[in-house]
C-alpha cells in the first residue's frame, strides 16, 4: 500500500531505514500529492527575478504555518485554512508564468528551431556512439548531453552533398537563424479549455494553402499544478485549534474565487520559412481562423 508521497511502506523502509510515519519529507522536495514545495517556491521566485516579473509566493508565511498532522492514520505536512487564498496565489502564480514567460511564442519559437536543428544533425553529433534521439533514451548518454552540441552545430563546416552534410548544413542555417533572432514567426494563435486537440485536420487543411516545411503547428498546456485536478482539493488544511478541515462544504466556503477549470491549450501557428510570400502567410492565418471559428469538419 502507498502513503500519500506515493512510497510503499516497504520500499520506504527498504531504501532510506526510516518508517512509514516520516513519509512526509517526501513532500518537502518533490510533492506528487498537491505540488506544494520549495522545489517550486525556488523556481518560481528565481525565475521571476530573472526575467523582471513580479511574484507573490509567501513561502515564509508557508513556512511558519504548515504543521505536520496525522490524517486518516498518515502524517502529512498540513498548512492553515487562513492562508488559503495564498497557497492559491501560488497555483496562479505558476499558470501565469508558464503563460508569460515559458510559453510566451518567442521562447517557444526559439525552442521548436533549436529541436529542428538537433533533429537535422542527430547524426552528426553522437554521445557514446549514440545520435541525440537515441541519447533520450539512454541515460549515460543523456547525462552528457549539454549545451555545447548546440554550439557544436554553430561551428560545424559541414560538407555539402555528403551523406549527412546537407542535413547539418540545414541545422546550420537554424542556429544561425537563432543568433541573428531571425525566429519562427507566430502569426496565430488558439486558446480553449479541455483536453488537447488533435491538430492532424488542421495541418492537413494549411498543407492546402502552403507547402509543407513552410509552417508548423505547436500545442501548448498550461495548468495550476496537477493537469485537469484542483490542486487545493489535495492540500490538508487545519484550524486554529488544530483540527483539520474534512468536510466539502468547509472547503467550499474558502474557494468562491476559484476558477471551474484548472487546465487550456494553446495552439500556436507559425511561420518557418522567411521568405514565404505575403499572400501565403495571410490565407494561413485565415484558414487557421476559420478551423476554430466553426469550419472544423
């Protein structure tokens, strides 16, 4: 049987000596139960600072209210019910910077040329006699991987007509594309909640429009924490005199702000070839346009 750091009581045993009862320092690090822990406090505040975002995660606050308390025979790391609203700030807080700065369409353009380019030259860059794809799934190799196969590219002098030369050539072009922020353009893009799109139709009707290699489709997930689930529907809250808040209808009477919907899509269009001509770049908008106004078949 699992606890709720998700360890079975003889695994935890097994592996680190201590019993069932100390289950909760697995929620410290890495906490599959709620996403609650200072693994995300750190980045979300690093992050932030770096890119000149505001940030609002009260992990001191947290920290002095968080109380380990046994619940239904597990000990679990429990915080207020005051600080409801904060822990829920948090959750947004990490939406929003998915939003705004790991999915904004820049960086994801600079991320889709840069998976184009190691894809053009997996060939030509090998880790333990292994091409970059297959490193993915072999972990010696992948513990290798780094960032100088990027620049390992960059100042390739690849042989043209050879029987890789044309494809490094290609990721070549990428990588310079990148250093001189010639980027993938997003010319459209597609929010909707749910679960994710199948985007076969779609390429198959812009593949009507433009040729292939000349676009390319991304789809993007953004969540609070725990995909489609309400986070805070896992979080143990307690009460001043210190019991824990069990009952639905306690929960519900601190949640009136929160959303219906813990989970969207984006689906970003962008153009790949620099030189495509401008009436070309225009009916793709459209026909992406028409897809997701109703014209889906």
């Amino acid at each position: 049987m699992e606890n709720s750091a998700g360890i079975s009581k003889s695994t935890l045993k097994a592996v680190t000596g201590r019993d069932e009862s100390k289950a909760f320092l697995y929620e410290i690090v890495q906490n599959d139960k709620n996403g609650m822990d200072v693994d995300k406090w750190d980045y979300l505040l690093r992050d932030a600072h770096y890119l000149g975002m505001k940030q609002n995660v009260e992990y001191e606050r947290f920290m002095h209210s968080m109380r380990v308390i046994e619940v239904k025979g597990e000990m679990r790391i429990c915080i207020r019910d005051k600080m409801f609203d904060s822990v829920f700030n948090m959750y947004l807080s990490r939406y929003r910077q998915h939003k705004h700065a790991y999915q904004h369409p820049v960086g994801v353009a600079v991320d889709l040329m840069v998976l184009d380019a190691f894809v053009k030259a997996q060939d030509f860059l090998k880790v333990n006699g292994k091409t970059l794809i297959e490193s993915l799934e072999d972990a010696e190799a992948f513990c290798q991987l780094d960032d100088s196969a990027y620049y390992k590219i960059l100042h390739s002098n690849p042989n043209e007509g050879s029987d890789h030369g044309n494809d490094l050539l290609e990721a070549k072009r990428i990588i310079r594309r990148i250093e001189s922020r010639r980027l993938y353009k997003c010319i459209a893009q597609h929010t909707q909640r749910g679960s994710a799109l199948l985007l076969t139709g779609l390429e198959d009707l812009l593949r009507g429009v433009s040729p292939i290699g000349s676009f390319k489709l991304h789809q993007g997930a953004r969540d609070l924490g725990l995909n489609t689930d309400n986070p805070l529907k896992h979080m143990t809250f307690y009460k001043k005199d210190g019991s824990v808040v069990r009952e639905e209808d306690e929960f519900e009477e601190k949640s009136l702000i929160i959303p219906e919907h813990f989970m969207d899509y984006t689906v970003y269009l962008y153009i790949t070839d620099p030189e495509l001509p401008e009436e070309q770049t225009r009916s793709l908008k459209e026909e992406f346009k028409k897809y997701f106004n109703g014209g889906r078949s």
